[in-house]
RNA sequence: GCGCCCGUGGCUCAAUUGGAUAGAGCAACGGACUACGAAUCCGUAGAUUGGAGGUUCGAAUCCUCUCGGGCGCACCA
C-alpha cells in the first residue's frame, strides 16, 4: 500500500468520507518538513467546513498510530509532513547498491508497444542542430519509457520522395553543370547550401548517369546522415521510407477508406479531404491529391500514421519542429475519422536559433545557411552537445551561441555530474585497497548531510517516472545536477574512507548508491559517466 | 486579421502542473588543498516572475486585457 492509499484510508476513519481525489503528494522545500508531504487538508478544509489545521492534526494522528510507513508523522500549518524511517533508506540504499536499481522504479506500462518518431529531417543535406535537439530528446525518451516499462522502437521517417526531393536533384545538376564551366542556375525554391558542391564533385568523379542523380543524391544524404547520427550516439530501430510508402498502395486504400466515411470530394480537379464537415472548428478543407495527380504530402503523412497503427503501436509520439504545429490538428482530425486520434500526440519541440553577437540568425536549409551537427561536433563534445539540448524544457526556444557552446564545452554543467561520479569512483578504488566493503548506513543517518544526501537518492525512482510521464528531459538533468552538487557538499564535510571500518562501510555504501544513480541517469540520455577523467 | 508557443536576477535555465521564504549554474566580489581527485567547496551581492486587473485559504502557474519575441494559417514538405 502506498502513501496515497494510506491517507485515503486515514481520511476515510477520520472523517467517515471517500477522498476519490488525487492526494497531492511533494517533497518538501525544508529537511524539517520530512520526506514527503501533503497539502490535501487544504483541498479538505472547504467540503468538510473545517479549518486546515484541525483537519491535517486529525488525520496526522490517525496515521501516526495505523501507519508502519512512517517513523513519524507532523503537522505545519496545516501540511502534513511524513518522516521515513530508518529501514526505509537502508533498504534503498541496499537494493541499489547490489544492483537493482531498475526494479526500484514504478513501471507506468506493462510492456505496451509504442513508437517515438523522431528528427525525421528531409534527406536533402546535412542534419543541423535543429534536429540535433530532436534527436538527443528523441533518443532519451525512447530509453526512458523503456526503463518504466514500455516496450518503445525510435523510428526515422525518410520524405525521399515528392518535391523537394526533384527540387535538390534539379539543384544538384546545376551544380555539376557550374563544375563543367556550363551556365546553370540552381532554381528559386532550390537547394543554394554550399554542401551540394561536394556531392556534385563527387558525382562527377562518379560519373553517375543523369537518370540516376535522383537515387544517388538520396541515398549519398541519407548515409551520411545515418553517420552523423551514429556520431552523436543515436540509433533508430528502424527507417521508413515516403517513396516505398507511396508505391505500396497505402495511399489509395487510405484514401477509399476515407471516402467509405464520406470525408471525401473532388473540387477544382483536386481531391479534397473533408475537415470541416467532420469538425466545424476546422478552418478548412485539406487537399489528398494535388490536381496534378500527386499526393500532398498529408494524405501521406496519414498513410504513414495509419500504418504504424496497423503494425501494432498502441500509442505514437511524433517529435515535431513548431513549423509543424498547424499539421496537428488536422492530423489528430484524420487519425480521429479512422479512431485512432487517442493514440497519437505530437510533442513541439520549440526551435533552435543560431545566435551570433547577440543577434538571432534565420536558419534556412534551401539557402543553406545552418549549423550542421557535424561542424558542432567537430567544436565539442558528444556528451556535452547532447546536455545542452537535454537540459531544457521542450517548450523552451533555445538560442544557440556556437561561440558560448565553445566556451562552455569547458565548464559544461555535464562535467560537474561526470566528476562526481569519477570522484566516487576513485574512492571506491581506494575502499578496494583498504578492504573496506559496503555496509549498514543506520548509525550514519543521523548526520545531516548524510541524511540529506540519502534523501536525494531516494527522489530518483520518482524522477525517471515524472520525466517519463511528462516527457521532459530536464527533469532528470535537473535532478543529476542537484544530486552531484549534494554529493560534492557532501564529500568536502565528510570523510568516506577513514579509521574507523564501520563508519566507513556506511558511508561507503551511500557514496556507491550515489555513482550508480549517476550512471544510471546518464546513461538513460546516452552520455558516458566515466570511471576516471 | 485568426491560432499556437515563449517572456522569471546582467546571461542561460528551474520551480514536482494551484502549495510552505521563487531556486540553481554562468558572470562579479571575498575565502578554502599537509588525508578519499580543487573539473571541487564555502560565503557575499543580485527578482515588483514583461505590465494591469480578476478568480481563492494560497498565483510565476488559472481567466480577461495589454506589451514584446517566435512560429503557423498552401493543390510546399
């Protein structure tokens, strides 16, 4: 039984009512407040015409004398504050130490089959640091719900089909032509970055036939993204392409499904997908098939997301750039028409803005003025570029200072995490040549620093949890912060290894439990944690 | 014009989704290595949470208005 049904209950003999209310639960700001505590007197004081106070001591005595949970049970001002016991932290303290850290965490999902779909950047140059933070947010989750249960694949969605992609051939051969000393300009709408030199160098070099250019360029792109990605630490379960999907027939059958619905009409020699009769808070209709007799991209788009529910993905999460955010709506409306709207969500990942002496600078790829992954990982670290995006919330805009990156590479908060952990490690090294193992840590939990310290180890399980159920990185670099910080207070007040071997098991164990969080956490969002640095 | 996202110390971000005195890191200033790693620690200073109303026991968080910044509103993807 947990803490909530515990209240539940003491609410329950107290005062002869069923609470079916969440019981808002939180880990107090000062130590004196306990481990935990709630604020649910307050929510009770109005329907029971009572004060806080009188409610929060009423059910405080209730728990103080049913509940083993606790060493004790306090009242503040109308919070009720809970103490843990003693067993409580050794017992955690024990489990993680000897390697079941992962058991400790509530799972949210009993092996669910769900799918993250993320960066899918067009193949049409290289990735740039937009779809870097896709992808380190992307690759985290994925590694994250699959800790609390969920049974996730990652997947990359190729558009290497439709416009854009004549568009970058058309540019290419321009390309090869301005090599051969011919006039050729590079079309309007087309691809002006400077990265297609190379690839017309070495399609020449090549010698690829002309028909060829299209197939060559895609797949010339797509590999070298595919490397990229592996730089940065991220791996897809699998790769879909647009131009497969396009030929397989899905589209059509989606289309005649639609159409069974009546959500379809002709107009204008175009085929029309009906949004506004199947929701009158849609603004407009949405084109299926373009009077040229192409698909838009969003009957295809739907295409895909029918398919992923149809190769068994209960729940689909889409990382999306906010230039897609006017695609969600109609996408959940299609998705509903088909019953599927519950079981995807699009999560908005707020845009990355290269700044330069304190001005934003508008990234293009079509002109070609970005940031490609591989120059910022040619300026700092994987790990530290993968912080950097992690450590923020999604819906935060990002300025991204390439000179402050630089400069920061050297002071990366990510840094101070993996110190601590080598710092414990080190230690451990020297535990090992004293012959000192881990051992109890109850006579130590009077130390307030160690108390405190064993307090924030205990969050962890709680973290991985809220970052999973809000999908929010920053969740856990926040916490691997504030833990290393306690641990370094820590480590400067008191000695782990001294003379006296009990003492020094104790704290030993707690030090232990420290790194293996820190490791754990860290590698849940692809970054090393080094043994020494 | 309509819709969505964001405004929190000089800078970059938090605040467990309505809870206790709004917290950290950079940058600034002053201190700490003769025992486990100083990539560290301790201290000082710095905030009318863009602004104005409202909702209630309680607001950075919710509602209305307003001011800035960004992004959408295609037979582009």
């Amino acid at each position: 039984m947990g803490i909530e049904d515990v209240v539940r209950e003491a609410i329950r003999s107290s005062f002869g009512i069923d609470y079916k209310e969440a019981i808002p639960l939180s880990r107090p700001k000062k130590p004196e407040f306990g481990d935990m505590s709630t604020s649910v007197a307050f929510q009770l004081a109005k329907r029971l015409g009572s004060s806080p106070n009188v409610i929060s001591e009423k059910i405080a005595k209730e728990l103080a004398s049913t509940s083993e949970l606790f060493e004790r049970v306090t009242t503040q001002g109308g919070y009720i504050n809970f103490h843990f016991g003693k067993t409580f932290f050794s017992k955690l303290i024990g489990d993680i130490i000897s390697g079941k850290l992962a058991s400790l965490v509530r799972r949210l999902s009993d092996g669910e089959f769900v799918q993250i779909e993320y960066v899918s950047a067009n193949p049409t140059g290289p990735l740039n640091v937009v779809s870097a933070r896709a992808a380190a947010v992307g690759s985290s989750l994925v590694n994250i719900l699959r800790r609390v249960g969920y049974d996730v694949k990652g997947e990359y969605y190729l558009n290497d089909a439709g416009n854009q992609v004549r568009l970058l051939t058309e540019s290419l051969r321009a390309r090869i032509k301005q090599l051969k000393g011919e006039r050729a300009d590079i079309p309007d709408e087309g691809y002006h970055g400077e990265y297609l030199l190379d690839y017309a160098r070495d399609a020449i070099e090549e010698n690829v036939p002309d028909d060829r250019l299209s197939d060559w360029i895609l797949s010339r792109i797509t590999d070298d993204i595919k490397e990229t990605l592996k730089r940065f630490g991220v791996c897809f379960d699998s790769w879909v392409s647009e131009r497969e999907l396009r030929s397989s027939g899905r589209v059509e059958k989606l289309i005649s499904e639609l159409d069974k619905k009546h959500l379809v009409y002709e107009k204008d020699g175009a085929i029309w997908f009906a949004a506004t009769s199947l929701d009158p808070e849609s603004e407009q209709d949405y084109v299926l098939v373009k009077s040229d007799g192409e698909y838009s991209y969003f009957a295809v788009d739907i295409a895909y997301h029918l398919d992923k529910f149809q190769r068994g993905f209960s729940h689909v999460w889409d990382i999306w750039g906010p230039d897609h955010h006017g695609h969600i709506k109609r996408m959940q409306l299609a998705l509903r028409s088909l019953g599927y709207d519950r079981a995807f969500s699009a999560i908005l990942l707020q845009q990355v803005n290269i700044v330069e002496e304190g001005k934003r600078r508008k990234m293009s790829k079509r002109r070609g003025e970005l940031v490609t992954l591989n120059e910022l990982l040619g300026e700092i670290d994987t790990d530290v570029a993968r912080f950097f995006f992690l450590d923020r919330r999604v819906g935060a805009h990002l300025d991204f200072d390439l000179e402050l990156a630089r400069k920061e590479s050297e002071e990366n908060p990510v840094y101070y995490v993996k110190y601590a952990h080598a710092r414990i490690r080190s230690i451990e090294r020297l535990a090992g040549l004293r012959g000192i193992t881990p051992g109890s840590i109850e006579n130590l939990l009077g130390i307030p620093e160690f108390l405190h310290l064993a307090r924030r180890v205990a969050e962890y399980p709680d973290v991985i949890v809220r970052t999973a159920r809000e999908l929010e990185t920053h969740i856990l670099t926040d916490y691997l912060l504030a833990l290393s910080r306690d641990f370094h207070h820590f480590y400067h007040i008191h000695r782990v290894i001294t003379g006296d071997r009990e003492r020094s098991s104790g704290m030993l164990s707690l030090v232990l439990a420290v790194a293996e969080v820190i490791k754990d956490g860290l590698a849940l969002l692809g970054i090393e944690a080094p043994e020494r640095m």
